[in-house]
C-alpha cells in the first residue's frame, strides 16, 4: 500500500503534556487511514528526557516519523530564529528523500516554513492556526509593545498572519468565532478562503467513565489524601498567564460559605508553591487545598475525582480562537465544569449540553450566583455529559475531518502534478 506523505510541523513538543493530547492522537489516526507522517517537533530538554521513551512507544508500529529537535528558550528572539532554522533543515532533507504532498503547519511559527516550502518547492501548506498567536503574545503581557523590538516582531507576525490566510492550501480554526472574525478581515484572496472548525478534541477511550467504578474512586481517594464527604472542585493544567487562580481561589473560598468539607484539587505539571502561594496570600485555608503532579495516564482517574472541574481562563481578544483542551477532557469523564464567559466557544457548548456554569463577571455576586447553580444541578448527570463530549470534540470525527482535508489537498496536488 502507498501511503501519502505528509510533513507536520509542531513547536510545541510531543514530549509535552500538549503534544500527548492535541498532536499525537490525530497523527496516530491519519496514519491509520493511508498518511505516512514525517513529525518535526521542538521537545524542552528535561520533559524529552523523561518522557521520549514513551513516546516511542506511543507510535512504534505506526507509519510516523519523528524528528525530535531540541527548543531552545535563551536568548529571546534569537533563540526562535534558531529553532527555526534547525527545523527548516529538517523539512529540506526530508522533502529532498521523499514525495511530500503536503506540509499542515501547527500555529504560526511553523507557517512561517509552510510560506517558505510553498515559494520555494511549491508544497502546499495547512495553516492550523491554533489562536491569534501574536495577539496572544500582547494579551498575555509576553510581548510589551512599548518595546520597539516586540513591536517590530508583532507587526511583522500580524502581516505574515494575512499571508498564512491567503496562501494556505486550507485554515484550521479551533472555534466558530475565530472563523467569523477571519472572515471579516476581507483579505483580498481569489478564492474563497477555506476554513474548517475543529475544537480541540479528546481521546474518549483515554477520558472514559468505563474506567471509574467505585473501588476505583476510593483507591484514588485514598492516594491523593480525600474522603468520601469531601465536595472537590478541581482545576487541571498549567498555571499563570492565561489562568486566573486568584479569581478561582475567591471563588472557592465563596463556596465554602455553602458547602462543607470542601476541597480545591489542583493537577499541575507547575511548580506546586505557586498555587500554595496564591492560597495563602487569599487567606483559604491550606487545609483546603491539595495540589498534585499527575502524568497523562493518571489525569482521568483525578477528573474523576471531581464534583466540579473549574476553569477561568483572562478573557481577551484573542481567546476567542481559544478552545481548551481540559473542556473536553472534563466532560468527556461525565464532570460538569464551573468556567467563565468570553472565551472562544466554551459559554455556547457548555450552556447548549447543560453541562455546566458559566460565570459572567469576577465578583463575589456573580460566583455565589453560579455557586447556587452548580449545587441545583448536582447530582450530574454523568452518562448525559459524556455523551454530549463525544457528540463535540470527539477525536475520531476530529481525525476524519482532518483527512478529508488532507485528502482533498494532495488529490487536487497529485492532479496538477
């Protein structure tokens, strides 16, 4: 059998907790349904360490390719224009030893190498755009404008921004909004820019309610240090930037007011201090919260775990072509989650599956307004909210749309050719 070749490209790492759960599964799918992957990622030293062995075996026996390139973070700016070119190499020897039809390009660093391979070979190219990248980077106070140098830079990513748009062979966007907003740019492009909505999807075998029973839970329980009275609103991922703990924190120390034996669980690959930090500067009691390390296999079991599964995530322009990972996973083990307005599709799926609360506004009204709605819907449905994660975000219909795009694109190649 022939298999198509295609080359992906991902910043971020597989080693990372992203690249398990939102590059992985997809390429493991495609590769499943007639695409040979050549999989070029930027992997941080520590995590490629601990986790490259794992992830060999993941796609041993698959027909994927894995470069693993070393990221370097020092210094700012040059250390990405390195990675840049290392990964440009990368996609040179591979295109010169083999009949690429296509490159799909993970969010705009690695489009700036679809731009290039598509002037300089004529490989077409998948913009997956992920967010408002450079928009992110201002909103997240990564980048600070007043500096001439980050001005320089997010000008020169908004103007490739428009370039990735009109000369990608397709756009991936994770929400409906962020679609509506490309297409009022009105980018003067000849052909009808094609945009396909793909939220970020989960791996329902992996976030699975068949894997919970009650001897389950207690054995859990048991490790992480609960009861069964305990009422638990958990928080899953990373830390800072995007995630708004200390309005969370205040949000538990409202229901606490309500809701006895309640406990703040918190599953982060950060570093620990920062959530025990940002608890004792709230004054909630440290009894009260319990923050634990978890790896990939472990995060359904402590979903599980959970009454409620929180989220408040800065809203801001640009995270209206946000879609989180967790929303999905969350849901997908039955959990209603506790989350905030404005941020990319999250109000309207969460509100259209009844499949949990949205917060409008951090203040101490409005979280006693959505704690009261959290208790009415307990106890969840969980069979209902799982079923509902899977009819949204399911990773198979997310793999299916995938290769019909990759299918059309090396068709209508293969064809000029």
């Amino acid at each position: 059998m022939n298999l198509t070749k295609v080359i992906y490209l991902s910043y971020d790492g597989m080693t990372d907790p992203l690249g398990q759960s939102q590059v992985l599964p997809y390429l493991i799918g495609l590769s499943e349904r007639g695409y040979e992957i050549f999989l070029v990622s930027c992997e941080k030293k520590e995590r490629f360490n601990h986790r490259k062995q794992h992830i060999e075996r993941i796609i041993k026996d698959k027909a994927i390719h894995w470069h693993a390139l070393p990221y370097h973070s020092n210094p700012p700016v040059i250390s990405t224009l390195f990675d840049i070119r290392a990964m440009s190499k990368t996609v040179n020897k591979i295109i010169k030893h083999h009949q690429i039809s296509l490159l799909h390009c993970r969010s705009y660093i690695t489009a700036l190498i679809g731009l290039e391979m598509k002037h300089n070979k004529g490989i077409p190219f998948i913009f997956d755009m992920r967010g408002f990248w450079a928009d992110e980077r201002v909103d997240g106070k990564i980048w600070n404008l007043k500096n001439p140098v980050f001005k320089l830079i997010y000008q020169f990513f908004k103007q490739k921004e428009k370039a990735f748009v009109v000369e990608s062979a397709h756009i991936i966007s994770l929400t409906h909004r962020a679609k509506e907003e490309i297409i009022a740019w009105q980018l003067p492009v000849k052909k009808a820019i094609e945009i396909a909505v793909i939220p970020c999807c989960a791996d329902f075998n992996h976030f699975s309610l068949d894997k919970i029973n009650d001897l389950v839970l207690q054995n859990w329980r048991q490790k992480v240090g609960l009861t069964a009275q305990d009422f638990v609103i958990s928080y899953i991922g990373s830390l800072g930037t995007w995630y708004m703990l200390p309005e969370m924190i205040d949000l538990i120390k409202c229901a606490t007011e309500k809701i006895p034996h309640l406990k703040f669980l918190i599953i982060t690959a950060d570093d620990q201090q920062i959530a025990r930090q940002a608890a004792e500067e709230k004054n909630l009691n440290a009894s009260q919260i319990i923050v634990r390390k978890a790896e990939r296999e472990e995060v359904p079991y402590l979903i599980a775990l959970s009454n409620f599964s929180m989220f408040f995530i800065k809203p801001a322009y640009s995270k209206m072509a946000s879609s989180p990972t967790k929303l999905a996973e969350i849901l997908g083990m039955g959990v209603p989650v506790l989350c905030n307005a404005n941020v990319g599709d999250v109000e309207s799926i969460v509100l259209e599956g009844a499949a949990g609360v949205v917060i409008k506004s951090f203040n101490r009204e409005s979280y006693q307004e959505g704690i009261d709605k959290m208790l009415d819907m307990l106890p969840a449905k969980k069979e209902q909210i799982a079923t509902y994660a899977q009819k949204y975000a399911s990773l198979k219909d997310g793999i299916s749309t995938y290769k019909l795009i990759y299918d059309k694109i090396s068709s209508n190649r293969h064809s000029v050719v």
